[in-house]
C-alpha cells in the first residue's frame, strides 16, 4: 500500500510538472502583443571616441543603414573624471549634439 501511495504521488508530480508549464506559457502569451526592441546600435570602442576621420565613416555608416538607431560609445572613467570630483563630459554632450543633428541616438 506504502508503494501504491508512493507511485501515485510520483505519479501526480510528474504529471503537474509536465502540465502546469504549459498552461502558463499559454497564459501569458498573447498574439496579439509586439515585443519590444530598443533597435541596432554601432558600438565603438573607447579609443574612437574622439577620433574624428573614425567618428567621420561611422557617421556616413549610420546615413547610409537606416536600420542603426544610433551609437553606443563605452568610456573609461578616468575619461570623465579628469581628476577627483573634477569632471569633464564635453565629449559625451558633442557626439550627443552630433548625433541629434543625425537624428540618431547615443
């Protein structure tokens, strides 16, 4: 009887782990909806971030594949943080005023 009981509840476990997974994808999937994407970005390296004849054909990159929303630029904090509490973000607001001007997105 301890056996029978024992099977059964395996039974019944195995059974909820192969159903309960599946009412809930269908659940929460809806058909109708569309996912979110935040759209292609060209990443540059911190080394061309001011390197203008570089900065010069990814611009004309970005003209000429309108699917790349914008660039993604990485910086090192030393980069911005010239010295202690003493920061410089001229280059982050020029490629931003650069990128506007595109109409793209940093």
């Amino acid at each position: 009887v301890k056996y029978v009981h024992f099977l059964v509840a395996a039974l019944l476990f195995i059974v909820s782990m192969v159903l309960v997974p599946l009412t809930t994808v269908a659940a929460t999937t809806d058909p109708t909806s569309v996912k979110w994407h935040p759209g292609h970005y060209y990443t540059i390296m911190n080394w061309g971030n001011n390197n203008s004849k570089y900065l010069s054909v990814v611009y004309s990159e970005l003209k000429a594949t309108p699917a790349l929303r914008g660039i993604q630029m990485r910086y090192l904090w030393a980069e911005l943080e010239k010295s202690k509490g003493v920061y410089d973000f001229s280059s982050i607001d020029k490629r931003l005023a650069e990128l506007t001007a595109r109409n793209k997105r940093l």
